[in-house]
C-alpha cells in the first residue's frame, strides 16, 4: 500500500508537468507585424486602413493581399500630444494579458494545492494502521519482525515456573504440525497477570523472539476512542492481520483497559464503545480455531477487574501468575541486568539480594542503572558493594537531601528516634536483624531504619507481627523517654501500628477474644456492604487498641532497660550520621559489658 501512495504521487507530478508543456507548446506562434503607433496614426490619417478590430489597447488591421498588422496604443499620458506634434516614434507595449506561465499556474495551481493536501493528510506514513488523516479504524499494533526481536527467554530470570508455563506456546509455534498431528489443541490465549515491573511483557517478547514469529504489540487503551465503533474496527482489522501473518503472537498489553467487567444498564458514551470493543474482542478470540496458528498474550496488573467472559476456557484458558521474585529469583535477575556493567569480583549478590524484599524485575534492573550512573560520577573503575548500597537505597527512599536544612534539635530527635527503631529490633529474639541506621533524609523520610530479613518469609506468625509492631513504636517511645515529647515524626510509623494491628485482629483471626471470625477493614468489593453490630465494632476497636498498647508497654521496658545503650547509638548517629550492623553490636556489646 505504501508504494502504491509513492507511485500515485510521482504520476501526479509527471501529469502536472505535462500539463504546463502542452500550455507551452500549444502557444499560437506571432503572426501580426509590429507597427508603431505613430506610423499607425500616419495611416489613418493618409486612408489607407478601412477596417481594424481593438482588443485592449492592442489595434489589429489585414491589407488587401493578407498581411497582419497590429499596433499597441499608449495609455493616456500627458506627454503624448507633444510627441505627436513633433512626430517622435511612439512604440508602445501591451498590457492587461500575464505571460502564459502566470495563467497557466492560476488555473492548475488550486488543483496542484489540492492534490498536496491530498497527498499529506490522507496517505498512509507508515507503520502498522498508523498515519492516514481518516484511517481510525486501522489497527495501530506494532509489528516486530523475527529478525527484530533480540530477546530471549535466557534474558528474563526470577520467574521460572511462569516460564515453564509458556514453553508449551514456544514449541507449538515452532512445529504447530506436530501438536495438530497428534490432536493437541494450543491455549487460544495466555493471561499474565501480576504486580507491574515483574516483567510481563519481557516474558511475551521472549516468547516470541525463542518462538521466530511476528510479534503484534499494542495497548489496551489504543482500541478505545471517542467515537463509537471505532475500537471494534480496530480490534477485526488487527485480527485479519494476525491471521495474514500466521504462525504469529498477539500481544495486548494492559488490557484492563478493555476489558472491565460489562455494566448490566446503559451507560454513558465511552462505556457504550469499550463494552463494543470488547464485545469484538471476545467474538474474534471465538473466531480462532487451533490450526489458525496464531496466539494471543495479554498482560495486566489487575485480573480481578476483568470480564468473565474474557477469562473462560476458549479465550484467555491459561492464566499464569508472574510474581514478585523471591531472593533467588532477585540473585538471578540482578546478575541478568549485570551483564555488560563492569562488576567488581568482590560484590556479593545474595547481600543484595537478601536487603532487597519485594522489589521487582524493574526496581532491580533501575537498581544496576542508579550504580553504574553512580560509578561514572565518582570515576570508579567497577561497581562495588558500596555503590549497590547506595543505589539500593536511592531506588527505595528516593535520593539523598543532603542541602535539606535541619536544625540541632530536629537532627538529635531524628538520631534518637532511629535509635529506637534500632535498639528495639536488636533486643527483640525473632525480628528481622538492623542492617543499617541512618539519619541522612531521603524522600519524605528524615532518617531510616532498615531491616533485612534473614530467609523468605511468605506468610507470618503471630510472634513476628508483635515484635513488628514494638519495633516500629520503638521510635515515639525514644522520643518520650529522652525528650518528653511527641513529634510528627512518627506519623507514618503510628499508621503502619494501625494497619497491621487491626489486620491481625478483624481479618487474621488472631485475637483470643475475637476469635477466627474476619471482618474486612477495607471496602469489601462490588459496592457490597459488611454489616456487623454495634457491640462487636467496639469489641473489636478494645481488641486492637489493647494489641497495640501491649506492644507499646514492651517497647518501652526494652528502651527504660537499655537507657544507656539508647543515648550510646544517638550519639553514634550525630556522628557519622550512618551506622551500620557492626557498629550497633559493638556499641550495644561495650554497654553491656560496662554495665555489668
């Protein structure tokens, strides 16, 4: 089609140029001798013309065998009666008439501005459904070629068993006849769904790019415009080209975005199309049989908002799961994204990886980014520990506010504050051991205490909970016991108390009084309402105001104990304003054999 519109345009221009040739050429040749003016006058005067015609201020006069003359006649002047009466030749010029380029561009001139406008705004620029002023209906995916697509299923790390789970879709694309032969059907669709940044859409480059086959990728949201039919024109037209390109893969990326569960009532009119698109959607995935050889991935971050109809067997019939990777997982990706970065021998991926929970593919592949960018602006040869230290910690809190100022007073009830975080976890058997204290303000945070855990914990007992929630009141409580006082510092500390508190009691079933009953604290789903008595929403309100003050009680005891190893790691952190876990154990170790 492209050079279709390349060739159009040429034969537009060779016809334009045709035209101003003819125009030349087709020009009558002079015919008339040129007489001046004032020999004209000479003639009338003497007889001997009976006949002219007058077109302008140009005179035309045949004589008796034939000949053409003409004469121009001046445009009133004042000087012509003098030229007259003293009998000077007078050769005058024609007017009026623009010389034949000029007219011919007054006529094919609107056309050729037409054709321009034309040529500009209706051709296809290129790209898959992209360019034409009034092609919407196209499909806007973009085709990524076999020979285009580098990535491969060795690139994405942490996710094993999502990967196991698509290796079905790679080997049937690479020999479909195979499956066919032995009565096999492929999944019609694969639904990956997950936390953003595990790597989703790494995962259905890699499929195509082991697999050799075309790779249609688009939005969700590039489907839904303003005007109604249009998404469902788009989704049969990138349909059709799926199937011209078969074996290949259809990638949807965010598909919440068309997919949301159907209202029951009419709506307004952006709903009315995106329930039209997905309505297409769903017939088109209907529409693929298995020999059709083409499969269809899509990606989300939130598969509970998704239709029904979209999830059953013969559209999107396998599901998998990409998590957040655990500290193997993080291990292998991080030395995925450390490949062409200049590592020192001496890092120790499994540290890093341990102090890194929860973090997913992309923070960790942001993580490598910050360190190199760190190594160039010091003129460090290699990455060590301390810059993956740093740049951990600058993907975590945000940057350093070392020009932020703080007053004495602010930075002594930081110190002291963090220094209760600290003392608490590290007097506490069975939390998370402190890896480093600092009162160096990052983000919206003036100091931080940061814990690393020492295994992978996917669920947590009861015991762990509680000494979570001493610790994070271990804060307010150094404040009050140094400085009888309260500060705003421990806002986000206090929420964090309320939130697990009250989890532990309404929804986890760990409260003696209240029993194994849960009662969600959150807004429950689909407008619906949870409705509980008076007597038992106070009931429960006791229950987690107790929790929470015997954890409080606990805090302090440890903090009263331990006064002088408290004012022992404040001083340490107006000092050096970061400690880390060897400092503290020395620190607490000196103060406890002095004491004793």
């Amino acid at each position: 089609m492209q050079k279709f519109y390349k060739n159009l345009s040429l034969w537009l221009i060779i016809a334009l140029a045709a035209l101003f040739l003819f125009n030349y050429c087709n020009k009558a040749p002079e015919r008339y001798h040129r007489v001046p003016y004032t020999d004209f006058l000479k003639k009338v005067e003497s007889g001997h013309l009976s006949k002219v015609r007058m077109k302008s201020n140009v005179i035309y006069w045949d004589t008796s065998n034939g000949e053409k003359f003409k004469t121009v006649v001046p445009l009133t002047s004042a000087a012509l009666p003098h030229l007259l009466k003293k009998e000077v030749s007078i050769l005058a010029e024609e007017t009026g008439e623009p010389p034949w380029y000029l007219q011919a561009l007054l006529i094919w001139g609107p056309v050729l501005i037409l054709g321009l406008v034309w040529f500009f705004f209706f051709q296809k620029k290129g790209g898959q459904g992209g360019g034409r002023a009034m092609a919407f209906g196209k499909s806007r995916a973009r085709l990524i070629n076999p020979e285009e697509s580098k990535v491969r299923l060795t690139d994405v790390a942490g996710i094993d068993e999502a990967k196991e789970e698509i290796e079905e879709v790679v080997e049937f694309l690479k020999n479909p006849d195979h499956f066919v032969q032995a009565g096999a059907k492929i999944p019609t669709g694969v639904l990956l769904y997950g936390e953003p940044g595990t790597g989703k859409t790494l995962l259905a480059k890699a499929i195509a790019g082991e697999a050799g086959v075309p790779f249609f990728s688009i939005s969700g949201s590039n489907f839904v415009e303003m005007y109604v039919g249009i998404g469902a024109s788009r989704v049969r037209d990138l349909f059709n080209e799926g199937k011209k390109k078969a074996p290949c893969i259809i990638f949807i990326d965010e598909i919440d975005a068309v997919g949301r569960h159907r209202s029951s009532g009419a709506g307004s009119g952006g709903n009315d199309e995106r329930e039209q698109t997905l309505n297409q959607l769903l017939v088109e995935m209907d529409g693929f049989e298995a020999n059709d050889h083409v499969i269809i991935i899509a990606a989300t971050n939130r598969q509970d908002i998704l239709d029904p109809a979209l999830l059953r067997p013969g559209r999107f019939d396998r599901q998998v799961m990409v998590p957040l990777p655990d500290v193997g997982g993080r291990q292998k990706i991080l030395q995925v994204h450390a490949r062409n970065a200049k590592i020192s021998p001496e890092v120790a991926w499994e540290v890093i990886a341990k102090g890194t929970p929860g973090f997913s593919g992309a923070q960790l592949a942001s993580l490598i980014n910050e360190a190199a960018l760190l190594m160039a602006r010091q003129k460090k040869e290699q990455i060590d520990m301390d810059l993956l230290e740093a740049a951990k910690d600058k993907v975590m809190m945000g940057a350093e506010r070392r020009s932020m100022i703080i007053t004495e007073r602010e930075k002594r009830t930081t110190a002291c504050h963090e220094a209760g975080h600290a003392l608490v976890a590290w007097m506490l058997p069975g939390a998370d051991p402190v890896h480093k204290v600092t009162i160096i303000p990052r983000g919206r945070a003036l100091g931080l205490t940061m814990q690393l855990p020492e295994e992978e914990r996917n669920s947590h007992d009861q015991v762990y909970l509680f000494n979570t929630l001493c610790t994070l009141l271990g804060g307010r409580i150094a404040e009050e016991i140094v400085f009888d006082q309260m500060t705003t510092g421990a806002g986000n500390d206090i929420e964090r108390v309320s939130d697990i508190a009250r989890k532990m009691v309404c929804e986890w079933g760990m409260s003696p009084t209240v029993g194994p009953l849960t009662f969600p604290a959150a807004s429950p789903p689909h407008g619906q309402q949870v409705i509980i008595s008076e007597q038992t929403a106070v009931l429960l309100d006791t229950e987690v105001k107790k929790l929470v003050q015997s954890a409080y009680d606990h805090a302090r005891e440890i903090l009263v104990a331990h006064r002088s190893e408290l004012d022992a790691l404040t001083q340490a952190l107006l000092d050096k304003e970061t400690i880390s876990r060897a400092d503290i154990a020395m620190i607490v170790n000196n103060k406890g054999e002095t004491e004793a």
